[in-house]
C-alpha cells in the first residue's frame, strides 16, 4: 500500500475536464499555428530585411556576366544610389560620346531595337542585404568582357572572356568618388531620383534614407583620401593597375617608393586548362589557377571573408574549358597566306608559346622570361615587390584558400597565344596595337595611338588604333613614353622582329587563326 | 373584441378543453409554459419554493402548467437546481406539486427533458463527462462537447423516459409532455441540422423521428390507462439563426410529417415552438439583453469552448451591439404570435389539439388563434411571470395587463444566475429593491417560518 504525500505536490493537478482539456488543445494548436506563423514571418522578414542574397542566375553565361563573387561588400554601392550617379552627375563621367555607365567603357547589351536587356551593364552583380538594400559592385566580366565589330556601322558584338578593352575601370571608381564628394549628394536629392524611379519597400527606403546614402557618402568620401593617389597614373583605357589599389586600400601603405605604379592589360582568361601549372599573371608570380582567381576576385573589392567561393568557383569551371574565340567566320583569312605563316610561328613562337595543336604545350610555354632577355617594360615587375607578397600572404590566414603559390620573379611569363587576336592590343601593358606592330621592332612601333576602339582592324590584327574618334565617340591617347607604359621589347631576329614584311604578314595571317 | 357569437375574449379563452384521446380537461386554454428557475437542490432534489413558484401562476388562474425542464436523467440535466425525476425518490417531491396546484383547479403536465449535448452547466456530477447526443459535433452556440450515442445509450434513455413517466404518473400528475423541442435531445435527433448519424436513428426523417417514436412507446409501456401526453415541437428549426453556415435543420412540413405520426403513435396533443437551440432569436421570441447577458453568462463560459468567444462578445462594446443587431434581425419583426401560422398549418392537418407558444399575452389575441381554428390552446411563459394572474385579468375584461411583459428576456438571461423572476426595471417604476422583493416572493412561505 503505497503511503499518500501530504500536501499532495506542488504540481499535482487534478486531470482536466472535458472543456478545459479540448480547450487546451486548441490553446496548444493555436500556440503551434501561432509558432509557426511567426517562425515563417521570421523567417521572411529574415530572409527579406537581414539576409545576405545574391542575386543567382542559373544560366553560367548569365552567371559570368552579371553574378555575385562576394565583391559587394568589399567595394559595393547601393543599387539604387548606383542607377541614379550618371543621371545626377554625368559631368563626372568621361566626355567620350557615351553616356552612363557605357561611357566607361562597360558593355550594355541591348536587343536588335538598342534597348538595354538588363538593368545593368556586363560585369556588374548585385547582392541584397540588410534593410533590402542592394548593393552593386563588379565581377569577373566587368574586366574579362568586351565588345568588337568588324566596321563602324556593324552593331558590337560581345564576346565573354576577352580583355574589356574599352574600360576605364580606374575612371568608374573615380566616377563614383566624384559623386560622393559632389555637394548636391545629399539624401533628399537621391532620394528625391530614387523615388522617382518606382515603388519602393518602405523598409528600404528608411534603409536608404538613414543608413545607405549617409553611409555611402561617408565611404566614398573617405576612399577619395585613401584612392587619391590611385588617380596620379592612371592606368587607361583597357588597363588596370593590379597592385597599387591592394597596396592603397588592403594594405594602406604610404610610402611612395612602394606604390610604384604598374599598369597592365586586362587579359582574357578562357581555355584556362591547359594554363594549369603554368606561370600565371603577366609576371608569372603564380602557379595555381585557383588562387589566381580568388587574388583576382579580391582584387575586384571581395575581402577574404566576404569572397563568394562557390560561385566563384562555377565560373572557374566554365573557364577552365571555355574555348577561346575564332576568328569570325565573316571576316576576311587568307588562308593560304597563313599556312605560310605557319612554319614562321613554329620557328619562332612556338618554343615560348606553344604548338596550337598540342594545346600550346612547348619548351618555355608558361615560363618566366627574365626581363633583361624579354627587355619588355620594367615597371609592372617592379610593382609587385616581396614587401607586398608578403602582405599578401597575410590576407584570409584563417581561410582554406590562403595564398602559397606566389613568388616573386624576374620577368614576365610567356603564354599560350589562343584567341590572340581578340587580345589586342599587346605586350602586358597593351602598349602595341596590332599583332603586325609586334612584329616590328620597338623602334618603329606607334609611340601614340588610340585605345578604347572596338572597331577590327582586321588586317594588323587589333583594334582600329590611329583614330582620335569614330562615330561620335572618342578615344584616349596611348603614350608609350610615359611611364610603365613603354612598347619596348619582343625585339630583334629571335622575335621575329627582322623578318620581311610578307613573313610578317604570313606570322600575322597565322596568328588570327589561333 | 366580440365576435359574430356575440364572445368575448374570454368567453373563448376561458372555455375548457378537453383532450379526447387522455380525457384530461383544463379549465381554460392558458397553459403556463415551461420555465425553470434554480429553485431546487443542487442534485436535483425539489425544493420549497418550487412548490411556491407553480402555486403563483395556479392562483392567477393558469388552466394548466407544463412544469419545469425535467431531466429525466443526470445526464439529461442543463443546469444544477432544476428538480428532477431521474429516481423514485422525487415521486414525493412531484406530489406535493402537483397537490399544491390542483388546489387552484389547475392541472400540472410534467415536462420529461433531457438536454442531449445542451447542457449549460452540467453540474459537478457530469464535470468529466460530455453530453449526450446524436453526433459528436459540439453545439454551434456555446461550444457544448459531445458524444455521439451508442445504441445501448440510446436504449438507455429511451428507458429513462418511460421511467419517469410511470414516476409522473404515480406522482398523481395530469399528464406529461415531452421536451422534443428547442434543441435538446429529442430535438437532436429530430433535426437534420444536427443528426448525423448514419444508422437506423440518422438520414431520413422517419429514421430522425424514431428515438421520438420510441420514447412516445416506452411511455406508454411504462403508465397505465392512456396518460395524458404531448409533445413539445419546434415546428421550425431555424438551426443557422446565428450562423448562417449551419444546416438549415428541419422545415414545417417535416415538421407537420412528424406530428402526423406522433398523432398515430397516440400521442394526445402537440405543443408548438420553434427552434433548435436555446435561447434562439425566435424563441422566446424578444430582445437580447446584453447588459445582463455580459454577466449572467459567466456561470457558463466555462461549460463549452466557445464561452470564452461568447463573453468576449457580451461584453464587447461594439460586438454585444451587433450581436443584439443580429439577435433581433434573425427574429425579425413579430413577437406576438410569432409562431401562429407553423401552429395553424399543424393544426390543419392533425385532428389532435395543438397548443401554441410563442409571445402571447393579449387576449384578443389568443382569442383569435383559437377561434380561427390556428391553435386549440396558448402557452405562455414570460407574460406569466410579468403578470402571475394574467388569466384573472382576461377574466376581467383586460385585453392587456396594466403592466404588460415586455419581452425583454431579462428573465430568460438572469436565470443562469439570479433566481427567476420578471427582471424589467420598467415593470417597477424603476424601483430596483421593489423588483427585487417580488422576484424574492417566491421563496415565502418557507417551511421553516414560524406563521
């Protein structure tokens, strides 16, 4: 016989009546629906006002052109603010003939009526954040996505992956700076231009209004101290200068002897398979493709944690295999003049440059060419000083990727040569137009020309060089006296600089077809 | 207010009727409506004032009285201190009633009851247990849980009521009257708003009407000779007065269907009501007294799961509005009479008498029911407790008391609280310790004071 508890315990209830038991049952799934309505308006309210979302696109062209590698949050711009700057201060933009973002360079496509069909250029992505406000910042195709025709009145054609041989890139962040220093950049007169454009949350407006356009006048403002010295040489159309905005806003270094600046070309970065192992970067300062990318993708404003691997890493699979451009079909190849030229390159380029047809393997493919044999312009290698790879090497310490491959070298790397004829123009500071000017000795190379132009020149092989403007457009002078900016080098009889004209030809007809 | 025959309202009302088939005869045709009160002791036992409280309306001349709701069982009770007759040992209690009033020339016909899912306070003894009824669905007004019932339950209750019945019988009562109306039990079954059962009592009409039919049999099993029996009938359901998704519930002519065969069960007359849940707009036809509704409805918020939601309403200051807005649209207009034409078409087509409820206190009113062949007989509740010698004023010539009810339903409401009694201020020039002391009346004499 069991002996009772007196009291009876605290928690002792007696069972509940039929009413009050039903009752607590709707009480219980009331406060479950209840749960779960909150946990899914939570979540919502998660996912819209805090979240991080990139804007994914699932085909991985359209990935390329317009998706997220994580670079927003390093050097983003709020959406909203970023599509009202040219229309608000187009004087900040370069006066070449194009307006908004086209003027730098980037490439709008458009359908056959010349209606933009997107909302951005190529080689912008975009990613929501907190407050629904998007930001907007560059990927892989703002630098690697171009645009050529073969006359003026063909319309462009864009063409992934090539050297963006038309942007200012230096000039868009410029641009951007510009407007944050302009004293019309205040709240009301954005906002004033963002309303104007359509309905908006009104989440993200209190979001723009107290936090995104402040704010993004303070950051502007405040890269304009540190970016000041950016502007002192700038890089051009077509060229970036790799290392000099890590060293000015990763970095923060002051000292002018290490702030060399080292203006390069844009390259084209498909058909990366069989560049795997090979000395990369024009320097050849890395051997791994995937820390290329990853240095490539902060040097596109990502920072080691806000770098966005797996979506970098699709668009690193698609290069991997992405084959570099023909020659356009409709467009003129003597080919019995190439199949003359054919033997030139093998005698001449092919050691350094590969054989096309055993994918450009060959004896120094990939190798680094010290600089007092190549004779090539010294600058570039002198900016990427052990100072600065050190300092690199501290960059996502705590990541998986960290960097182990980069080295410093004493040259520049020499390359597979496919799709060179939409690689124009060339050397790595881009400092000689076409593909024939190559093949003359530095001597009598342009030491002027134009660059920006997307016009073919097809015979020399490379862009359309000697006109100041076309079409209403204009293009920048090239000065190859200035400095890094030199077209000396790849000269003398190994280089084929002294063969005849028509062997220079016959290379040159050859070469259009790699 | 004469008639071609040179009568007047009395003249009619005050002719008694005899039921040919039981032979029981009231002296005139005001029957006094089934109406409870908390009168009794919790566990049903019959208290005093009962005795008190039926003696008022035999002294004011009432012909005859239906009496309280009767359970007939423990679980057939709606509220605590309602007398019932659930055991032999209330026969007592029901003879000392029945004495009191038939010492006023009054006939007393028992109400056998039981409220099926409608319990609004089942009382401690039911606390873990749902009501009984034809399906499991809870009542659409409170919330009141219940159990469909088993055949063996249904057999059980059947049982009760011929139990009760030979309980009434041997009490030395006039007669019984079963409660198959207003949504209780009986009700239930009948209606195919509420009855869902798929089995020999569900579906069809005639299958609705059988646990009527069987009670009506087991009663007459039970009592001997041929007692005095009728049925209380909502002629109409209006089951979605409140809300309107509700099923419709049964219509006046499976209604009169019904009737015609309690008529061949040998049932003894038909009483007419309307509505298959109680209080309904439309029985007791009247307002709703939301001011006292916000707190008489407390003793029974608890009893269903949707009292918390009712009393939320009640006491809401816009939604106890529109609840009386829809309260008195779903009623509509009349109040007097308001179920005469259900009662008439009845009548028409049975050959047994028909009583009618429903609002009645004038008596040129009820003259002309009668008359006109509508109704054989009135019942009245509200206009009883306004005024217990209603029928002495018609017998005096009034066609209206001095003091008339005033269909309020103060009385109705403060039942679930307060001791029953006419509750409108009004009737008392506003003197709230004279409404009071006449509501109190009931409880004198007691048994106790010293005369």
């Amino acid at each position: 016989m069991s002996i009772p508890r007196y009291p009876l315990p605290a928690w002792h209830l007696d069972p509940p009546p039929p009413v009050e038991a039903a009752l607590r049952r709707t009480r219980r799934r009331r406060a479950f629906v209840l749960t779960l309505a909150l946990a899914a308006l939570a979540m919502f309210l998660y996912w819209r006002y805090v979240a991080e979302v990139p804007r994914d696109h699932t085909g991985i062209e359209d990935h390329f052109k317009y998706g997220s590698i994580g670079s927003e949050y390093g050097n983003g711009v709020p959406f909203r603010i970023w599509r009202v700057l040219p229309e608000m201060f187009p004087e900040h933009l370069p006066q070449n003939g194009l307006t908004g973002y086209e003027a730098l360079g980037f490439v709008v496509e458009r359908d056959k009526d010349g209606r933009p069909t997107a909302d951005t250029p190529i080689g912008f992505a975009r990613r929501r954040g907190p407050g629904h406000v998007e930001l907007i910042s560059v990927n892989c195709a703002s630098c690697h996505a171009s645009t050529y025709r073969g006359s003026p009145d063909e319309p462009r054609r864009t063409l992934l992956a090539m050297p963006a041989h038309r942007l200012d890139l230096l000039s868009y962040f410029e641009f951007l700076i510009k407007c944050g220093r302009d004293p019309r950049f205040t709240v009301e007169n954005i906002m004033a231009r963002i309303e104007a454009q359509g309905w908006i949350d009104p989440v993200e407006k209190l979001a723009y209004r107290y936090v995104a356009i402040p704010r993004t006048r303070e950051r502007l403002m405040e890269s304009a101290g540190r970016a000041a010295r950016l502007f002192e040489h700038p890089s051009g159309v077509g060229r970036i200068d790799t290392f000099t905005p890590y060293k000015l806003i990763q970095f923060r270094y002051r000292d002018p002897e290490l702030l060399r600046p080292g203006n390069t070309d844009l390259p084209a970065i498909w058909n990366q398979a069989p560049r795997v192992g090979m000395r990369l970067h024009w320097d050849g300062n890395n051997t791994s493709v995937h820390e290329r990318n990853i240095s490539a993708g902060i040097g596109a404003g990502a920072s080691p944690t806000s770098i966005d691997l797996p979506r970098l890493k699709r668009i690193e699979d698609w290069l991997l295999t992405l084959p570099p451009p023909k020659w356009p079909e409709d467009w003129p190849l003597d080919h019995s003049l190439a199949e003359r030229g054919k033997p030139l390159y093998l005698r001449y380029c092919a050691d350094c440059h590969g054989v096309p047809e055993e994918s450009f393997k060959g004896r120094k493919v990939g190798t680094v060419v010290p600089l007092r044999e190549i004779g090539t312009d010294p600058e570039r290698l002198k900016s990427y000083t052990y100072d600065f790879m050190s300092n690199q090497y501290s960059l996502g310490t705590d990541q998986a990727w960290r960097f182990h491959t980069f080295r410093k070298t004493d040259g520049y790397a020499n390359q597979p040569l496919d799709g060179i004829w939409a690689r124009a123009p060339y050397l790595h500071n881009g400092s000689v137009p076409t593909l024939r000017h190559l093949l003359d000795p530095a001597k009598d190379r342009p030491k002027t020309f134009h660059r920006g132009n997307d016009v073919y020149d097809k015979k020399l092989g490379g862009f359309t060089w000697d006109q100041a403007s076309s079409g209403g457009e204009t293009f920048p002078k090239f000065d190859t006296s200035r400095l890094g900016d030199s077209n000396a080098g790849h000269d003398g009889a190994e280089y084929g600089t002294d063969l005849a004209p028509a062997d220079k030809d016959a290379l040159v007809e050859y070469l259009k077809t790699l | 207010m004469v008639d071609q025959n040179g009568d007047g309202p009395w003249d009619v009302i005050g002719r008694p009727i005899t039921f040919a088939r039981s032979g029981l005869t009231v002296k005139n045709r005001i029957f006094r409506s089934s109406i409870s009160g908390t009168f009794d002791s919790y566990d049903g036992t019959g208290g005093y004032a009962r005795l008190n409280w039926e003696e008022k309306f035999a002294r004011g001349g009432t012909g005859a009285i239906i009496s309280s709701f009767v359970p007939v069982s423990l679980r057939g009770r709606i509220y605590p201190r309602y007398a019932m007759i659930h055991e032999d040992r209330t026969i007592g209690f029901w003879r000392a009633v029945g004495d009191r009033v038939h010492e006023h020339d009054c006939k007393f016909i028992i109400q056998l009851s039981h409220a099926g899912r409608q319990q609004d306070d089942r009382g401690v003894e039911n606390r873990f247990r749902v009501g009984m009824s034809p399906t499991d669905r809870k009542d659409s007004f409170h919330g009141l849980l219940c159990k469909s019932m088993t055949k063996s339950e249904i057999d059980q209750v059947v049982e009760q009521f011929g139990l009760a019945a030979r309980r009434a019988q041997r009490a030395g009562l006039d007669g019984i009257e079963t409660h198959s109306s207003h949504g209780y039990l009986i009700n239930q079954f009948l209606s195919s708003g509420i009855n869902d059962r798929t089995d020999e009592y569900g579906g069809s009409l005639e299958n609705r009407a059988r646990f009527l039919r069987e009670i009506i049999a087991s009663i007459r099993a039970h009592t001997t000779g041929h007692f005095h029996l009728q049925c209380k009938i909502s002629a109409v359901d209006y089951n979605n007065a409140i809300y309107p998704w509700e099923g419709r519930g049964n219509t006046l002519a499976e209604s009169v269907q019904v009737c015609k065969w309690l008529e061949d069960d040998g049932v003894d007359g038909i009483h007419v009501s309307t509505g298959s849940i109680f209080p309904h707009p439309r029985g007791p036809a009247g307002d709703f007294p939301i001011d006292l509704a916000s707190e008489a409805y407390d003793p029974i918020v608890s009893s269903g799961v949707r009292g918390r939601f009712n009393q939320r309403i009640f006491r809401g200051a816009i939604l106890s509005r529109l609840f009386r807005w829809w309260w008195r649209h779903n009623r509509g207009p009349v109040i007097e009479g308001i179920n005469a034409e259900h009662a008439a078409e009845i009548k028409r087509r049975l050959s047994i008498p028909v009583i009618l409820n429903g609002g009645l206190q004038r008596a040129s009113l009820i003259a002309r029911i009668i008359r006109d062949g509508m109704a054989d007989g009135v019942s009245l509740a509200r206009p009883l407790i306004a005024n217990n010698d209603l029928p002495l004023l018609f017998a005096q010539g009034h066609d209206l008391a001095p003091r008339p009810c005033t269909f309020c339903n103060r009385c109705l409401l403060a039942d679930l609280k307060y001791p029953l009694g006419c509750y409108d201020l009004s009737r008392y020039d506003n003197d709230y310790d004279r409404m009071i002391g006449e509501v109190m009346s009931v409880f004198h004499p007691s048994p106790y004071e010293d005369s």
